[in-house]
C-alpha cells in the first residue's frame, strides 16, 4: 500500500501532547518521525499520568509510529549535531517553552542556514509574537485562554475545562494542517517557511460564530451545559440504564420524535410549535422526553428513535466505545503489540484516504530506542563515537 508521506523526514524536539499529535499524524500517512528527548531522563510524559508496564499510557498514544533518540541540545556539541539532523530533515516541529530553541542556537533562522529547505513548525501558549509570547502555558490554560472553558459547563455554575486535552489536540491539528501546506508551497517554490502556532488562537477560533454574535450584535452566548440556544430539541436525558442526547432542530423532527414517543398531540401546542419556542421550553421539553424514556431501556430507545430517524446517540462509556460495531468496522480500534506490555488495544486512524490510507506499524518506541540506527546510518557516526556521546551526556 502507497503511503502519502514515505520520504518526509521529521525531527520532533517536543515533549507532552500538541507537538507530538502533529507528529504523529504524519507518522500514521507514512512520514518518518524522530521524536527527540533529553537523554536518560526523556519527554516529560514518559512518566505523567496512569501508568502501564512503566509506560505511560498518554505518551504510548501520541508517539506511535515514531523512533526515538536522545539529544542533549543545550550543549554546543548536541546543537552542532542537530544542525546535521536538519540538513537531512523536511519538517521540524518544536514546542518547548518559549525562547528555548532561540537559547541553544537552534532557531528558525538558525536552522534556515544550514537547510533552506525546512519546514519549522513551533507551537506554544501564545505564540511566538505579541504581548504573551513569553508565557509558559498548558491545556488548561489555553482553554482557559481561549474563551473555551467560559462556554463549558452550566449555567450559574463555574466554568469548567473540557473533558480531554482539547486545546493541545486542537494546537497539534493546526500545526498538522500547516506542515501540510508548507510541504504543498515547497513543491511548487523549493522554499521552506516558519510556522507559528498559539494554542490560545486555536482555542479562540472554535468560539467563531459565538464571537460574532456577542460581539458586533450583543447576542450573549453563556454556559448552556447540553444545549443549543435556539436549536429546537437538543439536550441529554435518561433512559433505564444510561443516557442519551437528542438534536432534533427543526420542525420535521419535532412531528416525528413526539408521534415516537406517543405524545403526537404537542405537534400542534403553541408551546412547541416552533424550534424558537421548544428552545424556550427545553425544561418542559426534557421533562415530556424523560417521562417517557425513563420506563424504557437503553435498547429501547435507540430501537424507537433510529425507526424514527431521530438524531440520537448514547453517552458511550470507554467500554461500550471498545465494542462498538462502527468503531470497529471502521478501524477505529486497533489491537497493537507493545513491547512491555504484549497486545493492548488503541484508536485507530480517524482520516480514511482511498489509496494512501496509512497505518499503524509499532507503538511508543522506548527511550533512545534507535540512537544507533539514526546516529550510526543517518549521520555516519561510529559505534566509538556513540558511546563517547554517551558517556558524555550529548545523547
């Protein structure tokens, strides 16, 4: 099978999540990706979060199909030997703290000497201009930042973060998105570029419309927990055993969720009888919902509302989604062999391309797992040479 990136080489000086979710989606279309962490001690996420087998489970995830060396660049000799690992790289991406790759020499303009050609990708905080540029920052502060967290959770409650790391994978998208085009314009002009990338400007960007409305109309978007203000029918609600959500906003739905559940004659109610007003009502609307959802099990529901083309799922737990039929038909969840732990199963490759489809080859390499294969074929380096980098602290 063609992968769409085999011959892009990136170098990965990142540590923790946006950096790394970039990489590895280049990994997973066929790029190969050289993850570079301090030696002995390595990325930071090595050791954050639940750990399995002495491995943690955020750093198995976002550095699959990845090699990984160790590479002192605070040193002259370690920033000397990454300049060599430039010349033969198309892509960098970095997102250490602000001014590190500045401080060791290895800044995009630094870099640009050495390789014209390169493609130098730098996520932080609040990016590499502007009055926060020196700020240090994580997800919880950029979605902080960004306005998400004021959007999140109930109203007359405290704001509250999303449930993943959603501006770090946001950040590490958009960073995906810009190596793509930059590697699209080097084709046609022969010239690399920098990109910026400011997990506060992500995060921002997803409040688009909001922004609009609040902005140049007044329209006061506040915390709504599971609903669309304005959206008809679109909440979550109870079922026997488990929850669900409904977003049904417009009239048609209306007419054929009330016949499903046996209240037909609210068609007509003036309560009800348009998105506006059912927005309006959405106490009174969840209340008529679960009168009748509460009696029926989860089964039942998804039977009744799939017949009536209802938009409608389940709150799937991690145990429904690890047997989920279009999860699986799809190869979204993928059993892959790890070394210290044996099979464990992963999500799989959520963007499907016809002829380039890409693939998961291994999980999380160990820690300077393939310092003799990038030092030794890569850079020519003898087998005396690495032990002496070694011994040295360069690698």
């Amino acid at each position: 099978m063609e992968e769409a990136l085999r011959g892009i080489r990136v170098l990965e000086p990142s540590q923790y999540l946006s950096g790394p979710v970039a990489g590895m989606l280049l990994g997973d279309m066929g790029a190969e990706v050289i993850h570079i962490e301090r030696p002995s001690i390595g990325d930071p996420l090595r050791g954050y979060g639940f750990q399995a087998g002495n491995q943690s489970s955020r750093f198995l995830w976002v550095n699959r199909n990845k090699k990984s060396i160790t590479l002192n660049l605070s040193t002259q000799k370690g920033s000397q030997i990454f300049k060599e690992l430039a010349r033969k790289a198309d892509v960098i991406i970095e997102n250490l703290p602000p001014g590190t790759m500045t401080k060791f020499g290895l800044s995009y303009q630094e870099i640009e000497r050495v390789s014209p050609c390169i493609i130098f990708a730098s996520i932080s905080g609040f990016g590499r201009t502007g009055p926060y540029k020196d700020r240090l920052a994580f997800d919880l502060v950029a979605q902080a930042a960004g306005g998400l967290m004021n959007l999140t959770g109930y109203p007359q409650q405290p704001p509250v973060r999303a449930g993943t790391a959603m501006a770090d994978i946001l950040g590490g998208l958009v960073a995906l998105f810009g190596v793509l085009v930059a590697l699209f314009w080097r084709e046609r002009t022969k010239r690399g570029q920098y990109i910026d990338v400011s997990l506060m400007d992500t995060t921002f960007f997803t409040l688009g419309y909001q922004f609009i409305e609040h902005i140049n109309f007044g329209f006061r978007s506040e915390r709504e927990g599971n609903r669309y203000p304005g959206a008809g029918v679109t909440d979550i609600y109870e079922s026997k055993d488990g929850y669900f959500v409904i977003q049904a906003p417009r009239d048609h739905m209306w007419k054929r969720l009330a016949k499903a559940i046996g209240k037909e004659e609210l068609v007509d109610d003036p309560r009800f009888d348009t998105d506006l007003k059912r927005s309006q009502s959405a106490d009174l609307v969840k209340e008529v919902i679960e009168q009748w959802s509460r009696s029926k099990s989860m089964k039942e529901v998804t039977e009744i509302l799939t017949r009536a083309e209802i938009p409608f799922f389940p709150v799937m737990t991690f145990d429904q989604l690890s047997l989920d039929r279009s999860l699986l038909a799809r190869d979204m969840i993928l059993e892959k062999e790890q070394s210290s732990m044996g099979k464990i199963k992963t999500p799989g490759i959520p963007l499907k391309l016809s002829a380039t489809p890409g693939r998961i080859d291994k999980m999380a390499p160990s820690l300077a797992e393939h310092n003799q294969e990038v030092y030794g074929h890569l850079l020519g380096f003898t087998k005396e040479e690495i032990k002496r980098l070694e011994e040295e602290g360069i690698i």
